[in-house]
C-alpha cells in the first residue's frame, strides 16, 4: 500500500515591505504582520481584519485612550477660502512632532479641497439631515417605480453614500485618493502611537454670510 501524501498549499511570498505597511497601518508587531499576511494569501484587507480579530491591531485600541493635546491649525486658499481645525493627541511631545504637525495641515488643505464637507464624521451628522436625505430618496420618481419591498434597501444605500460625502474622514485623502481619510489617520495613529482625534473643524468663505439681510425700509 502507497503511503497517503498530503499536499501543502503552495505558500505566497510575503515581501518585507507589505510587512511594513500593514505594521504601520495597524501598529501590530513584526510576526504577526507577517503571519496574518501569510495566512491571507497577502491581502492586506483581510491581514487587517486578521490582527483586529486576535485582538493585536494597536490602532483600534489606542482609540479609547483620552487626546487632550495637538494643535489648531489653519489653511487658507487664495485669501478667499480659510480653515481653522483641531486634532487631539495624547501628549505634548506628540502634538509638536513634525509628523503631528504634518497630519494637521494636510487635514486643513483636505477640508478646503471638500466644500461638500460639513462634519468630522457621519455620527456626528444631526439626525434631522439624515432624516431629509431619507425622505428627498424617497420621493425620488426611479424610487416610486421600484417595487416596494427593494425601495427600503436602496433608500438606505444612497443615503449612506450621501451622509459619507458630508464627513471628512470618509473623503478620499487629497495625497493618496486610494487611502479614506480615516485610514490615513490611523496609520499615523500607528505610526505615533498614540490616540488622535479630529476634533472639530470651522471653514469661512470671503462674503459668506449667515446674518438676515436688511429690508430698504430698515436701512431707512
């Protein structure tokens, strides 16, 4: 009788830098970034999903840590358009870090370069505009031909698409479109370790005004 042979799957070569990024990205050590991207067939997405699933991506727990310090900063685009905004660190020593200091100012430029953006992100979008995008879809005339048991799910797609053009950190990041904002986040996260938090953000438009205008008879 022939000996039974069992087969190895043929292994994928990991290269050292793919270890590097995903070690970046997710603040995981060397081995394990190694060992979710073999036992992914190296794929990055799913070596993520891996390490946050053994509980070893840093990123994630980093982010219930309390950011108290950072910085403000500003940009402004041909003396028309400004930004002031606020992102949140840890520490003092973190917030004065060239690489800190980097993340702010591309987050400024990033906010002036989306004038559709309104919100850091889409939990913090007021549940009266999600409301109104749920029933403008709704009235749409291609949803009223639907038949109604799909209309439901197809409300709820296009609202979630819309509500992500609203926040910031769902925006395609202005220096590298293939990163989200929030991924490009945390991989400074990673890279800092420490918690960072996009606090909040103010823009101003040369002319803009939100006060009522006054009538020619006030004037008079």
């Amino acid at each position: 009788m022939w000996p039974t042979l069992y087969c190895r799957e043929p292994t994928v070569a990991i290269s050292a830098a793919l270890v590097k990024q995903l070690r970046e990205e997710t603040g995981a050590g060397m081995m394990d970034c190694k060992k979710a991207l073999s036992e992914t067939g190296g794929d990055i997405e799913k070596a993520q999903e891996y390490l946050r699933k053994k509980g070893l991506s840093t990123a994630d727990k980093k982010s219930s840590r309390i950011a108290a310090e950072g910085r403000i900063g500003s940009y402004i685009h041909d003396s028309r358009i400004g930004v002031l905004i606020e992102v949140n660190c840890e520490t003092d020593f973190v917030g004065r870090s060239e690489k800190f200091k980097e993340l702010v100012d591309d987050l400024a430029m990033q906010v002036v370069a989306c004038p559709q953006v309104n919100f850091v992100s889409i939990e913090e979008i007021p549940e009266s505009i999600v409301t109104k995008e749920k029933e403008l879809e709704m009235q749409r005339e291609d949803i009223l031909s639907k038949p109604e048991n799909i209309r439901e799910k197809i409300v709820e797609g296009r609202v979630s698409k819309r509500l992500g053009e609203l926040a910031l950190l769902e925006q395609p990041f202005i220096k590298n479109d293939s990163l989200l904002v929030k991924d490009m986040v945390k991989q400074i996260v990673a890279a800092l370790g420490e918690n960072i938090k996009v606090r909040r953000f103010v823009k101003f438009t040369l002319g803009e005004t939100t006060e009522t205008p006054k009538t020619e008879e006030a004037k008079a």
